[in-house]
C-alpha cells in the first residue's frame, strides 16, 4: 500500500523540478546566436540623404531645380522671366505691342489754327469768362454731329487771336478717335458753365468741314447769344 503512494510522490516531485529548470535557465550571454535569435532582425540602419551637384561635390541646394543656363532655343523655365531678345517672327510678349499694330482706341491726330474776336465784342468778354474749343463730327449736308473733343481756356480780350490745339487727350468719351472729318466751333462763355447757355454769350464757328491733323483752322467770334 506504501509504494504505489510513494511512487506517485516522486513522480510529482520530477515534474515539478524539471518545470522549475526551464524557467530558471540562464539567459543566452550578449550577441551570441540565440540571444540575437531571441530579440529578432535587427532595424536597417537610417541614412540621411546627400545631395550632389553636377560634379559629384555635396551641395546643400537641390539638383531638381533648373539652372540659369539653358540649351539654345530651350523655353523659359518656372517662372524665370523670358529673354528680351525673340527669334525672328516671334510674336511679341506680355503687353508690347507688334511693330505696325494700329493704334489703340483713344488714338488719332489733332487739330488747330486761330479763332478772331469780332470788332465790337470786345467789351462783351467779362472778368471770370472761358474759351470752349469744340470738335463735332461732321453729320454731312452742313450738320453737326456728335461732340468729339473740347478745350476750356480763360480768356480776356486781349486774350485774341487766340491759337488753340485740340488733341485726343481732349476728346469727351474714353475710346474716342480724334479722326476724320469734323466741324469747329467756339463760344465764350460767361458763367464758365460748359451746359448752361445765357445772353450775352459769344459764338462762332468754321463754315466749312476740315480733317483732323489740319493746322491752320481759322474762324471768328462774331454772335452774341
């Protein structure tokens, strides 16, 4: 009856020491093979980058960007400002206009010549009153057409003959032409009101039609509003 009790003892007892064993086995020694096993691959070393230029020397700025010289007829770059010489027949850059482009709206010549006072009148220019030039398009069958261009002078009287010059920097409407055939008139106006019209106004105008760019326009003040 004791032996088999005794046997199942020391059979407990080996399983519990060779459980034991195991666990208090020594650790591998460092950076022999299972230590190097027990941790796993080892992280690939990290290595910075190192930029080159054309000749292999290290450089801090980056080969991607183009460099200042450019093989012959290569386009411009990013945002590197074009040459300012073009090929022949290249069509011109940004806002420069063609040789031999028209001229833009606005554009055209000039008029002048001498508007006279009439005998008599002189004392019906007061101290304050102003010269308005006008340019009309001519309408055709001795009409007047539409306001081109006008100037505003003060004047007195000896102010006469007085030489005027209307140019496209004077015309009424931004994108007029100061061109063709036109019509001249001028008033002295009393109030300086270029609108307002009142007795004692003077007023004259050129009979016949003229073409812009003529210089020797002449007319008279000669009616009393």
């Amino acid at each position: 009856m004791m032996r088999p009790l005794f046997a199942v003892c020391m059979l407990s007892t080996a399983l519990a020491l060779t459980a034991c064993g195991k666990s208090g086995e020594p650790a591998p020694a460092e950076g022999t093979p299972a230590a190097n096993a027990t941790k796993g691959p080892a992280p690939a070393p990290v290595q910075r980058a190192k930029l080159v230029n054309g000749a292999g020397q290290p450089t801090s700025q980056p080969t991607s960007q183009p460099t200042g010289k450019m093989p012959p007829g290569h386009p411009p770059m990013g945002n590197a400002a074009p040459a300012s010489g073009m090929p022949a027949g290249h069509p011109p850059m940004g806002n420069t206009p063609a040789p031999g482009a028209a001229p833009a709206a606005g554009a055209g010549g000039a008029v002048a010549g001498t508007i006279t006072l009439a005998s008599g009148l002189e004392n019906n220019i007061k101290p304050g009153s102003v010269l308005f030039v006008i340019v009309r398009r001519d309408a055709g069958d001795g009409n007047r057409g539409m306001l081109v261009a006008a100037t505003k002078h003060q004047v007195t009287a000896k102010s006469f003959p007085f030489n005027f010059l209307v140019t496209s920097a004077n015309v009424m409407m931004q994108g007029t032409q100061l061109t063709g055939a036109v019509r001249l008139e001028a008033r002295i106006d009393q109030d300086g009101d270029a609108i307002s019209k009142q007795p004692g106004d003077i007023v004259g105008e050129l009979k016949s039609v003229v073409q812009v760019g003529v210089k020797d326009a002449t007319f008279a003040l000669d009616k009393t509003l």
